[in-house]
C-alpha cells in the first residue's frame, strides 16, 4: 500500500498554484498527511539555474538544454517522492510535473516523445488534475502574466494543443476553469481528488518509453 500522487497541471495564470494550496488546506483539514512540491523546484542549483532562463531573459540556453535541465530538477526530488509516497504514506502533491515539460518543450518545436524520455523512470501520478482554460485572453489579462520567459499568449495556446495530447491517458481529468469561481473549481478538483485518496494504490507505475 501506498498513498497517492496527485499532479495539478494548467497553463500559466490559470489559478493553479491558488487551487493546489486550496487542495493542501483540504487534505490538512481531513487530517490526511501530505506534501507538496512545485515544479520547477527554483532552490537547487539546478533549480536556480532554471529560475535565472525563467526571469532573465538574458541566460540563453538552447531548448534541449533548457528541457533537460527541467527533467533533471525532477530528478532530483525522485527518491523523495517514492520515500513519501511509500515509506511515510504521504500524498504527494505536485504543483507541475513531466507534462509541463513535454508540452512546454514539444510547443517549441522539440520532438513529443525524444521530450518525454528524459523523465522515464519518474514516478508515474496517480491523476493529473489539468486547469483547462480556452480563453488565452482571459488568462494574459490575469495579474502577473507576461513577467516571465513563455507567457505570451501565442506560445500557450501552442502550449494547449502538446498538453492536450495527453487527455485520453487513463488518469488525465480536464477541470475547465473559464467564467467559474475559485471556490467552484476547488469543489471540482476536490470531487476528482477524494477518489484517488480513498482508493487503494497498489504499485507505483513509472513513465515508460511507449
Ligand atoms: P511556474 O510559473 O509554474 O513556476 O512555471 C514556470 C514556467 O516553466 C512555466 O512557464 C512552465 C515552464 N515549465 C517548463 O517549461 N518545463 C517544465 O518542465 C516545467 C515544470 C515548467
């Protein structure tokens, strides 16, 4: 037995680091032990690295490079992740993961599956809870949006179509976010949480080459 992996993805200012806490706060009222961690994890040395492509526009890196450099930061929170999931029963929430680094990267021209094989092996969610959100107007309007290196509104709707990719795998839910409330989209995404969180989970699957 182990506890679940729970993956929030969405494009960026689509109120997902909001709702990831808002399940956080859920799971601490229920008295159900969890963790989280966001990705990019911006405080290792690769993590600062990243940080700098991200919000200096003048760290040039070649998209391979930059790609890898995502995978690796995940890398370096694998064994975490199986401890908590396994010896300390503990949900693991993921604040992005692989599929913001295959569609971020694959929107840029790179290859969809040469994207996905850096991160084979990493443990593989439970459910992937993906903030959908149609309106890129809407979204660029939102407070902060255009500070960083993708946010522009042309590059997330190619970022869309790559994350959209992954809708017939078996454990993707699309929450759609566009004209509902805060509190309505936590309801929702708490409605697809709570079975992961009840269920059982037997092994825990890996990222494979397909
Ligand atoms: P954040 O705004 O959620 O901190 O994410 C930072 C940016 O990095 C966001 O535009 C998505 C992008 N990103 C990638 O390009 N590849 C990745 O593997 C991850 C995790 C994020």
């Amino acid at each position: 037995m182990r506890a679940p992996l729970i993956v929030i993805e969405g494009l960026d200012r689509t109120g997902k680091t909001t709702q990831t806490l808002r399940l956080l706060s859920h799971l601490n009222n229920e008295g159900i032990k969890n963790h989280l961690i966001k990705f990019p994890e911006r405080t290792t040395p690769i993590g600062e690295l990243i940080n700098q492509y991200l919000t200096n526009k003048r760290l040039e890196l070649s998209d391979q490079s930059a790609h890898l450099l995502f995978s690796a930061n995940r890398w370096e929170f694998q064994s975490e992740i199986v401890d908590l999931l396994i010896k300390n029963q503990t949900v693991v929430v993921l604040d992005r993961y692989v599929y913001s680094g295959v569609a971020y990267s694959s929107a840029k021209g790179l290859d969809f599956q040469w994207c996905l094989s850096p991160d084979i092996g990493m443990p593989k969610p439970d459910a992937v809870i993906f903030l959908q959100s149609r309106d890129s107007t809407a979204t660029a309007k939102r407070e902060g949006f255009g500070k960083e290196r993708y946010e522009i509104e042309s590059f997330q709707n190619k970022v869309r179509a790559q994350f959209e990719k992954f809708e017939k795998d078996s454990n993707w839910h699309n929450i759609y976010v566009d004209g509902k409330s805060i509190e309505q989209v936590e309801r929702e995404i708490w409605e697809v949480a709570e079975q992961y969180i009840t269920g059982v989970q037997d092994k825990l699957d890996r990222f494979q080459r397909k």
